[in-house]
C-alpha cells in the first residue's frame, strides 16, 4: 500500500475536500497530522478517522511565523514527515471593480503565500531524507478564468507558476510534486467565499450543491497522488475548460462572459 506508515500533513483538514482525504488516507494506513484553525472541528474529524496515532496541529496558514514550530512539533512527535498535502484555501466571488485589494490580498495570502511558507518550511527536511511529496490543491481555475471569479483564479495561476518551477528546481531528486485541479465539488467553498464587502458569501453555488462529493473526489485524488502524477483535472465536464481554451482560444474567450455572467 503506497500510503502505509506515510506520515501526511494536511493543511484545510477540518472540512470539505481535506477531511475525505483525511478519512481516506486513515484507511489506507497513513498516519496524519490536522491541521485548520479550528480545533474543535480537527477533533470531529480526527474521530471518523481510523488508527489512533494521529495528531491535531491547530494552525492558521496566513500566520507564517508560526509555521517553523508547528513542523518541529512534527518532527518531535515523528522524526520524519512524507507527504505534505497543502489544501487550505479560500474562495471569492465579485468583480475586479468591485473589489479592492484587501480582498486580493486576503486571498492571496492563504491560497498562494500560505502555501509557499510551508514549502519554506519543509524543503530542508525533504531534501536532507532525499524524498517527500508536496501535493498542492489547485484548482480548473488554476489554468483559466471566469467572470466574478478573477482573484480566486489568479492565486490557482500562480501556485502553477510557483510549484512547476520548484519542480524543475528538483529534477534531479526524489522529491515529487503533485498539482491537483478539482473542478466543482460538493464543499462550503462557495458559502465561505470572500465578497467585494470581505464578509463571506454565505450561500452555496447551484454548480456546488449538484457537483461530485468530497469523497468521491478524494477517491481520485489518491490514486493519482499514490502515482505522483504531475498534475491532474478532477470533476466533471468543466475539467475540460484547460483545453478548451488551449485549442480553441478563441471560442472559449466568446462563450466564458456570456455563460458565466449569467450567475
């Protein structure tokens, strides 16, 4: 079994996509450390998960100075860690001229600098064992955009940019890097997604509320996070939006502001 007595940190674990992996990964013999700023919901989750070796780590992926200690906790507790999964996220919807920068920034910090503390964090440990695994919770929007949708997709772009040039960087190690691209899935997303006011939006998009469940998209993330394939699209129709727009740039660009304004 590829994940048996793989130590996995997983970031945005209390709920949503981060707690089926959580629960599918217990079940496949991996040990786990939860991490999100609740605690109270790390607990609930932490009790549907087999095994009872885990660790709750509350953390908030927005405050870096307190990442070093967190992975010391790690390292105190384990000696070592294998798999870092870095799904903490959050969504937005509004439009540029709406929204100003303290949206952007927001969003930006847990999406994308939230992400690369981490990776700051744990790349000496992963290259003093010579291994690891950094699985990076993307998203469809990471390759292209939508109306209302702009910020949110611009911190996808750049997890892309930043984590396919720390592969290239890593070319000669046994470090791997998984980029997962989930399209619509049955989570609170959209409910906590930021709007131009910086309140949440309170209210879950039609294309959430029939989408795949977290669990079945969990069952596909891990086959392909147990290959350590490069990057992949899960969901349903709209995993075809990234070729679309490469093939047909043109059509794609006419079709996405009269499709998705309709919202």
């Amino acid at each position: 079994m590829p994940f048996s007595n793989k130590i996995v940190w997983i970031t945005g674990a209390s709920s949503g996509i981060g707690e089926a992996l959580a629960k599918g990964l217990s079940r496949k013999g991996a040990t786990l450390i939860l991490s999100a700023r609740r605690v109270d919901r790390l607990e609930r989750v932490l009790r549907h998960c087999e095994g009872d070796d885990h660790m709750v780590l509350p953390l908030d992926v927005t405050h870096s100075d307190s990442h070093q200690a967190a992975f010391d906790a790690i390292l105190d507790r384990f000696g070592r860690l294998d798999i870092l999964i870095l799904n903490a996220g959050i969504g937005q919807r509004g439009s540029i001229r709406e929204s100003g920068l303290e949206i952007e920034r927001r969003v930006m910090e847990v999406n994308f600098f939230g992400c690369t503390s981490l990776t700051h964090v744990t790349l000496p440990h992963f290259l003093e064992r010579g291994s690891g695994h950094y699985v990076v919770m993307s998203s469809v929007m990471g390759k292209i955009a939508t109306p209302r949708r702009a910020t949110y997709s611009a911190s996808k772009h750049a997890l892309h940019g930043y984590y396919e040039g720390l592969r290239a960087e890593l070319h000669e190690t046994d470090i791997a890097i998984t980029l997962l691209c989930p399209g619509y899935v049955k989570t609170e997303i959209s409910r906590h997604s930021l709007i131009p006011s910086g309140v949440e939006h309170g209210k879950m998009d039609a294309q959430h509320i029939e989408a795949m469940t977290a669990a079945v998209f969990a069952k596909k993330a891990l086959r392909v996070i147990a290959r350590k394939k490069a990057i992949t699209f899960i969901g349903g129709a709209e995993r075809f939006g990234p070729l679309i727009e490469r093939i047909f740039p043109g059509l794609y660009r006419f079709l996405i502001p009269r499709v998705m304004n309709r919202e």
